[in-house]
C-alpha cells in the first residue's frame, strides 16, 4: 500500500508583474496635465510667501494654521472639518457623474506612480525591454540600470517627503535644517515616513494599493448607478472579435466579425492589469488609457474611434449617443449631492465672511469669590483670555456693564501684536447694596480703536457675597 502524495493548495494565487505600455492621446494628455498641476501646486505652495510669511502653513507648534489671508486655530477647528466635508461630497458628487476620474487623473497614487513609471521607462526602456530585462540573469547592466532607476526614486521620495513636513515647518527653516542634516525627531521621522510611503506606494506597490489597500474601490459602487459615467467596452460593435489582414475586404470582414482585432492593447496599457472588455470591475481606476489605445488601433485599420470609450451602462446597452448621456446628468442622486454641498458651501462661506478676527474669553478668579473691601464695595477679579487672530495689531477698549455703579480699576485698553494671546487680569467693583446678593449677571466687552467693526462681548457673573 501506497501513501498519497501530500498535495499543496494555495489560498492566493502570486502577483504577476504588470508592465503597462506607454500610450499616447488626448486621455494621456489630460493625464499628465494633472501631475504636473498637482505637483506644481503640492511642491510650490509651501514656498509662496503671504503677510510676509508662508501662504500655507499649519504649525501645530503654535497652534496657528494659516491658509493665505486666513489664520486658524483651534477654536476653528469646526471650520477644516467643514473642509473636509465639502471635499469629500465634492467626490461623492464628481463619483456620481463620471465615476472614478479622481483615481484616473488626480489621486496621489496614480499621480506618483505616472511619475514612477516615466523615470523607469527613461531608465530601463519600453515594455518589451524592461520584461527582457527583468528576465535577464544578474549582470553589470542590469545592476547600473535597477541602480539608477531606485537612485532616482529615492531622490523624488526625499523631496516629496521633504515638501510634506515643509506643510508643518516652515520650509525654509525646514530647508536650513537640511543643509545641515539638523532635523528634529520628529522631522526625521516624517520626512523619512511619507518619502518611504511614496518610494514603496509608487515604486513597489503600485496597482495593489488601488486593488486591495484603497477603501474607495470597495465603496464605490454606493455611488454608482446605471447612469455614471464608466470607462466601457462596447460589446454589440466589438463582437465576435478576432484578427484580420489589412489586405482582407472591409466589407467582408465587417460582417464576419465585430470591430475588435483582439489585439489585447487595451490589456498591455492598463495600470492595474484588467481586461476592459469583461466589463465594469472595481480594479478599473477609470484612468482611460485604453481608451487612447483602442482609438489609435482603429485609427490605424480604418475603424471609427470609440469602441472603448466614456459612456454609461444604459448608454451602452441601448447604443445611446453622447445627447442621451448628457440628458440624464441631472438625475435625482446628481441633485441631492448638489444640494447639499451648496447648502454646506454657503454656510461655512457665510461663516467664514462673519467671522470676527477677535475672540474673548472670560475667567472669574474663583479663589475670591466676591470679597468686601473699603467703603464697603465688592470686588471680583477676572482674567481675560483675548486672541487677535488677525494679522493686524490693535488696540482694545475695554467696557463693562450690566449693573449700576459698576467700575474698573485696572487699564481699559490694551495692545496686541498680530495674532497674539494675552492673558489680562481687571478687577471690577460696585458699590455696597447696588448689586442682589448672589450672582448678577454683567457683560464684558472689546472693541478695536481703529475698527469700529472689530468688537466682541462675553458674559459673566459678578457674585455679591450674602
């Protein structure tokens, strides 16, 4: 009797490598406008001066975010997370129209992986070449050339990592601290985290990240409908496929056979290494680079352009023309998403318009709760937190009011420096019986000299001992 070879199941099938092939097109083109905005933007903005310093800086170390003319702060915080609201039904409502254009052009991971992509395509060459040489044995050219390729990756990781942190700290005491390899830890840590979180995304991962990292994908089709705008094949013209000669009859082989060469064009550009023609799948980043190879293939046999194309499940179904994809734009799910992120965009630019650059808060002194001094008068002591979140000095008056015979005996007026904090201490009195034993309730307010409009008032409690 023989014992049965043990047999081994594998759970996961091995990553194939995907060498995606360079196209070229109008797609292409949109494509690598957006890295170069982005990038402008992402590398650039931290070194654009606003009010004498950087345009855009959240400095967790003072506790100030500044956004050009806007200085943030804590208390504000209600405000980033409105930003983050806006943005994120700004995707909710750009999904809904034309699906996954965001993953396609303008997301952080195909934006490096485009730029990883022609640094590797400089270095080891086109498709074919970087297959051959990947299957090559270990030689000096393969050795100077991966060589290179990481050498370069490395650098736009350093330098990507190096922009973050500048976001932080400032840039150029940021870029100072470079020179001299004078980092904090902190900074080390960052500015080496996110450029091996580029290297490693961009270099290595690449179209796992967006495959089975990324939750997006995975809620996606929430956002989808039959009506969105997807990268789709058009099965009722590409079908059957099958190759044919040039030399062949067009007429002839139109009949036999539908506009797809089956020449798998569509498959060697793909990023993340689908097949379009299967149909919609959540790999599918919406990046329409097979688009701009199936045009050029059937510009190449004489074909009408648009076998892959933008268009829409319905549309594709029923052979509808862009004038009935573009008639149910405004579809009920488009309405609703419209509607309340202009509803949230007017009320945080409403708030953001009011918004008083001066905040004031009143502290009693409950160590002395109200005391009988001379003449029998009752005095309380408070201390005023006061922030001038502008970038203007000003000069503040302070007024008090809400009982009779109330008086201040500390200096109404007080100076602060742009976006300055001051902690003012004022001790208020009222003469003897002008106040209810207990607690009366008085206002506190501030008023710049120089705008009459910059004016803020808290209440509070003045005790009169029992």
């Amino acid at each position: 009797m023989t014992l049965a070879q043990p047999q081994v199941i594998k759970m996961y099938a091995a990553r194939e490598e995907i060498y995606p092939r360079e196209t070229a097109g109008r797609f292409a083109s949109v494509r690598w406008l957006c890295v170069w905005l982005t990038q402008l933007a992402f590398y650039g903005l931290p070194w654009l001066n606003w009010n004498g310093r950087q345009a855009l800086l959240f400095d967790l170390g003072t506790r100030k975010f500044y956004i050009f003319g806007l200085v943030l702060w804590p208390q504000d915080f209600i405000y980033l997370a409105a930003l983050l609201i806006i943005c994120a039904y700004l995707l909710f409502l750009v999904t809904a129209i034309a699906g996954r254009v965001w993953c396609g052009f303008s997301c952080p991971q195909t934006v490096y992986t485009e730029i990883f992509l022609w640094i590797e395509r400089r270095i080891e060459g086109k498709r074919s070449a970087r297959m051959a040489l990947d299957r090559q044995p270990a030689s000096l050219n393969k050795l100077a050339r991966k060589s290179a390729k990481h050498l370069c990756w490395g650098l736009v990781a350093l330098w990507t990592g190096f922009s973050f942190v500048g976001y932080f700290t400032p840039v150029r005491t940021l870029a100072g601290e470079a020179l001299h390899l004078s980092f904090g830890p902190w900074e080390w840590f960052w500015v080496l985290f996110y450029s091996f979180a580029t290297y490693g995304n961009a270099g290595w991962l690449r179209e796992q990240v967006c495959k089975y990292m990324c939750p997006y994908a995975r809620f996606q089709s929430a956002m989808f409908d039959h009506d969105t705008l997807i990268v789709g094949y058009d099965r009722l013209r590409g079908e059957p496929r099958g190759a044919r000669r040039k030399q062949s009859d067009g007429a002839a082989a139109e009949a036999a056979l539908g506009s797809c060469i089956d020449c798998s064009m569509c498959v060697q550009v793909c990023p993340t290494g689908i097949d379009i023609r299967k149909g919609l799948q959540y790999e599918c980043i919406g990046c329409a680079a097979c688009v701009d190879a199936c045009d050029g293939v059937m510009d190449k046999i004489g074909q009408p352009r648009g076998l892959i194309r933008y268009s829409t499940d319905h549309a594709l179904l029923s052979h509808s023309g862009p004038e009935n994809i573009r008639a149910l734009v405004l579809r009920p799910r488009v309405l609703v998403y419209s509607a309340i992120l202009a509803l949230i965009v007017a009320a945080v630019g409403s708030a953001l318009y009011l918004r008083v650059p001066l905040k004031l808060d009143v502290i009693r002194d409950r160590g002395a709760m109200g005391r009988e001094v001379e003449e029998g008068m009752v005095e309380n002591v408070y201390r005023l937190q006061i922030m001038n979140t502008s970038e203007r000095a000003h000069r503040y008056r302070i007024r008090v009011s809400g009982l009779a015979t109330l008086v201040q005996l500390t200096p109404d007026l007080v100076a602060l420096a742009p976006t300055e904090t001051l902690a003012y201490p004022i001790r208020l009195r009222v003469a003897h019986g002008a106040g209810q034993p207990g607690s009366n309730k008085i206002a506190i307010e501030l008023q710049a000299e120089d705008d009459p409009g910059l004016r803020v008032s808290e209440n509070a409690v003045f005790f009169v001992p029992r």
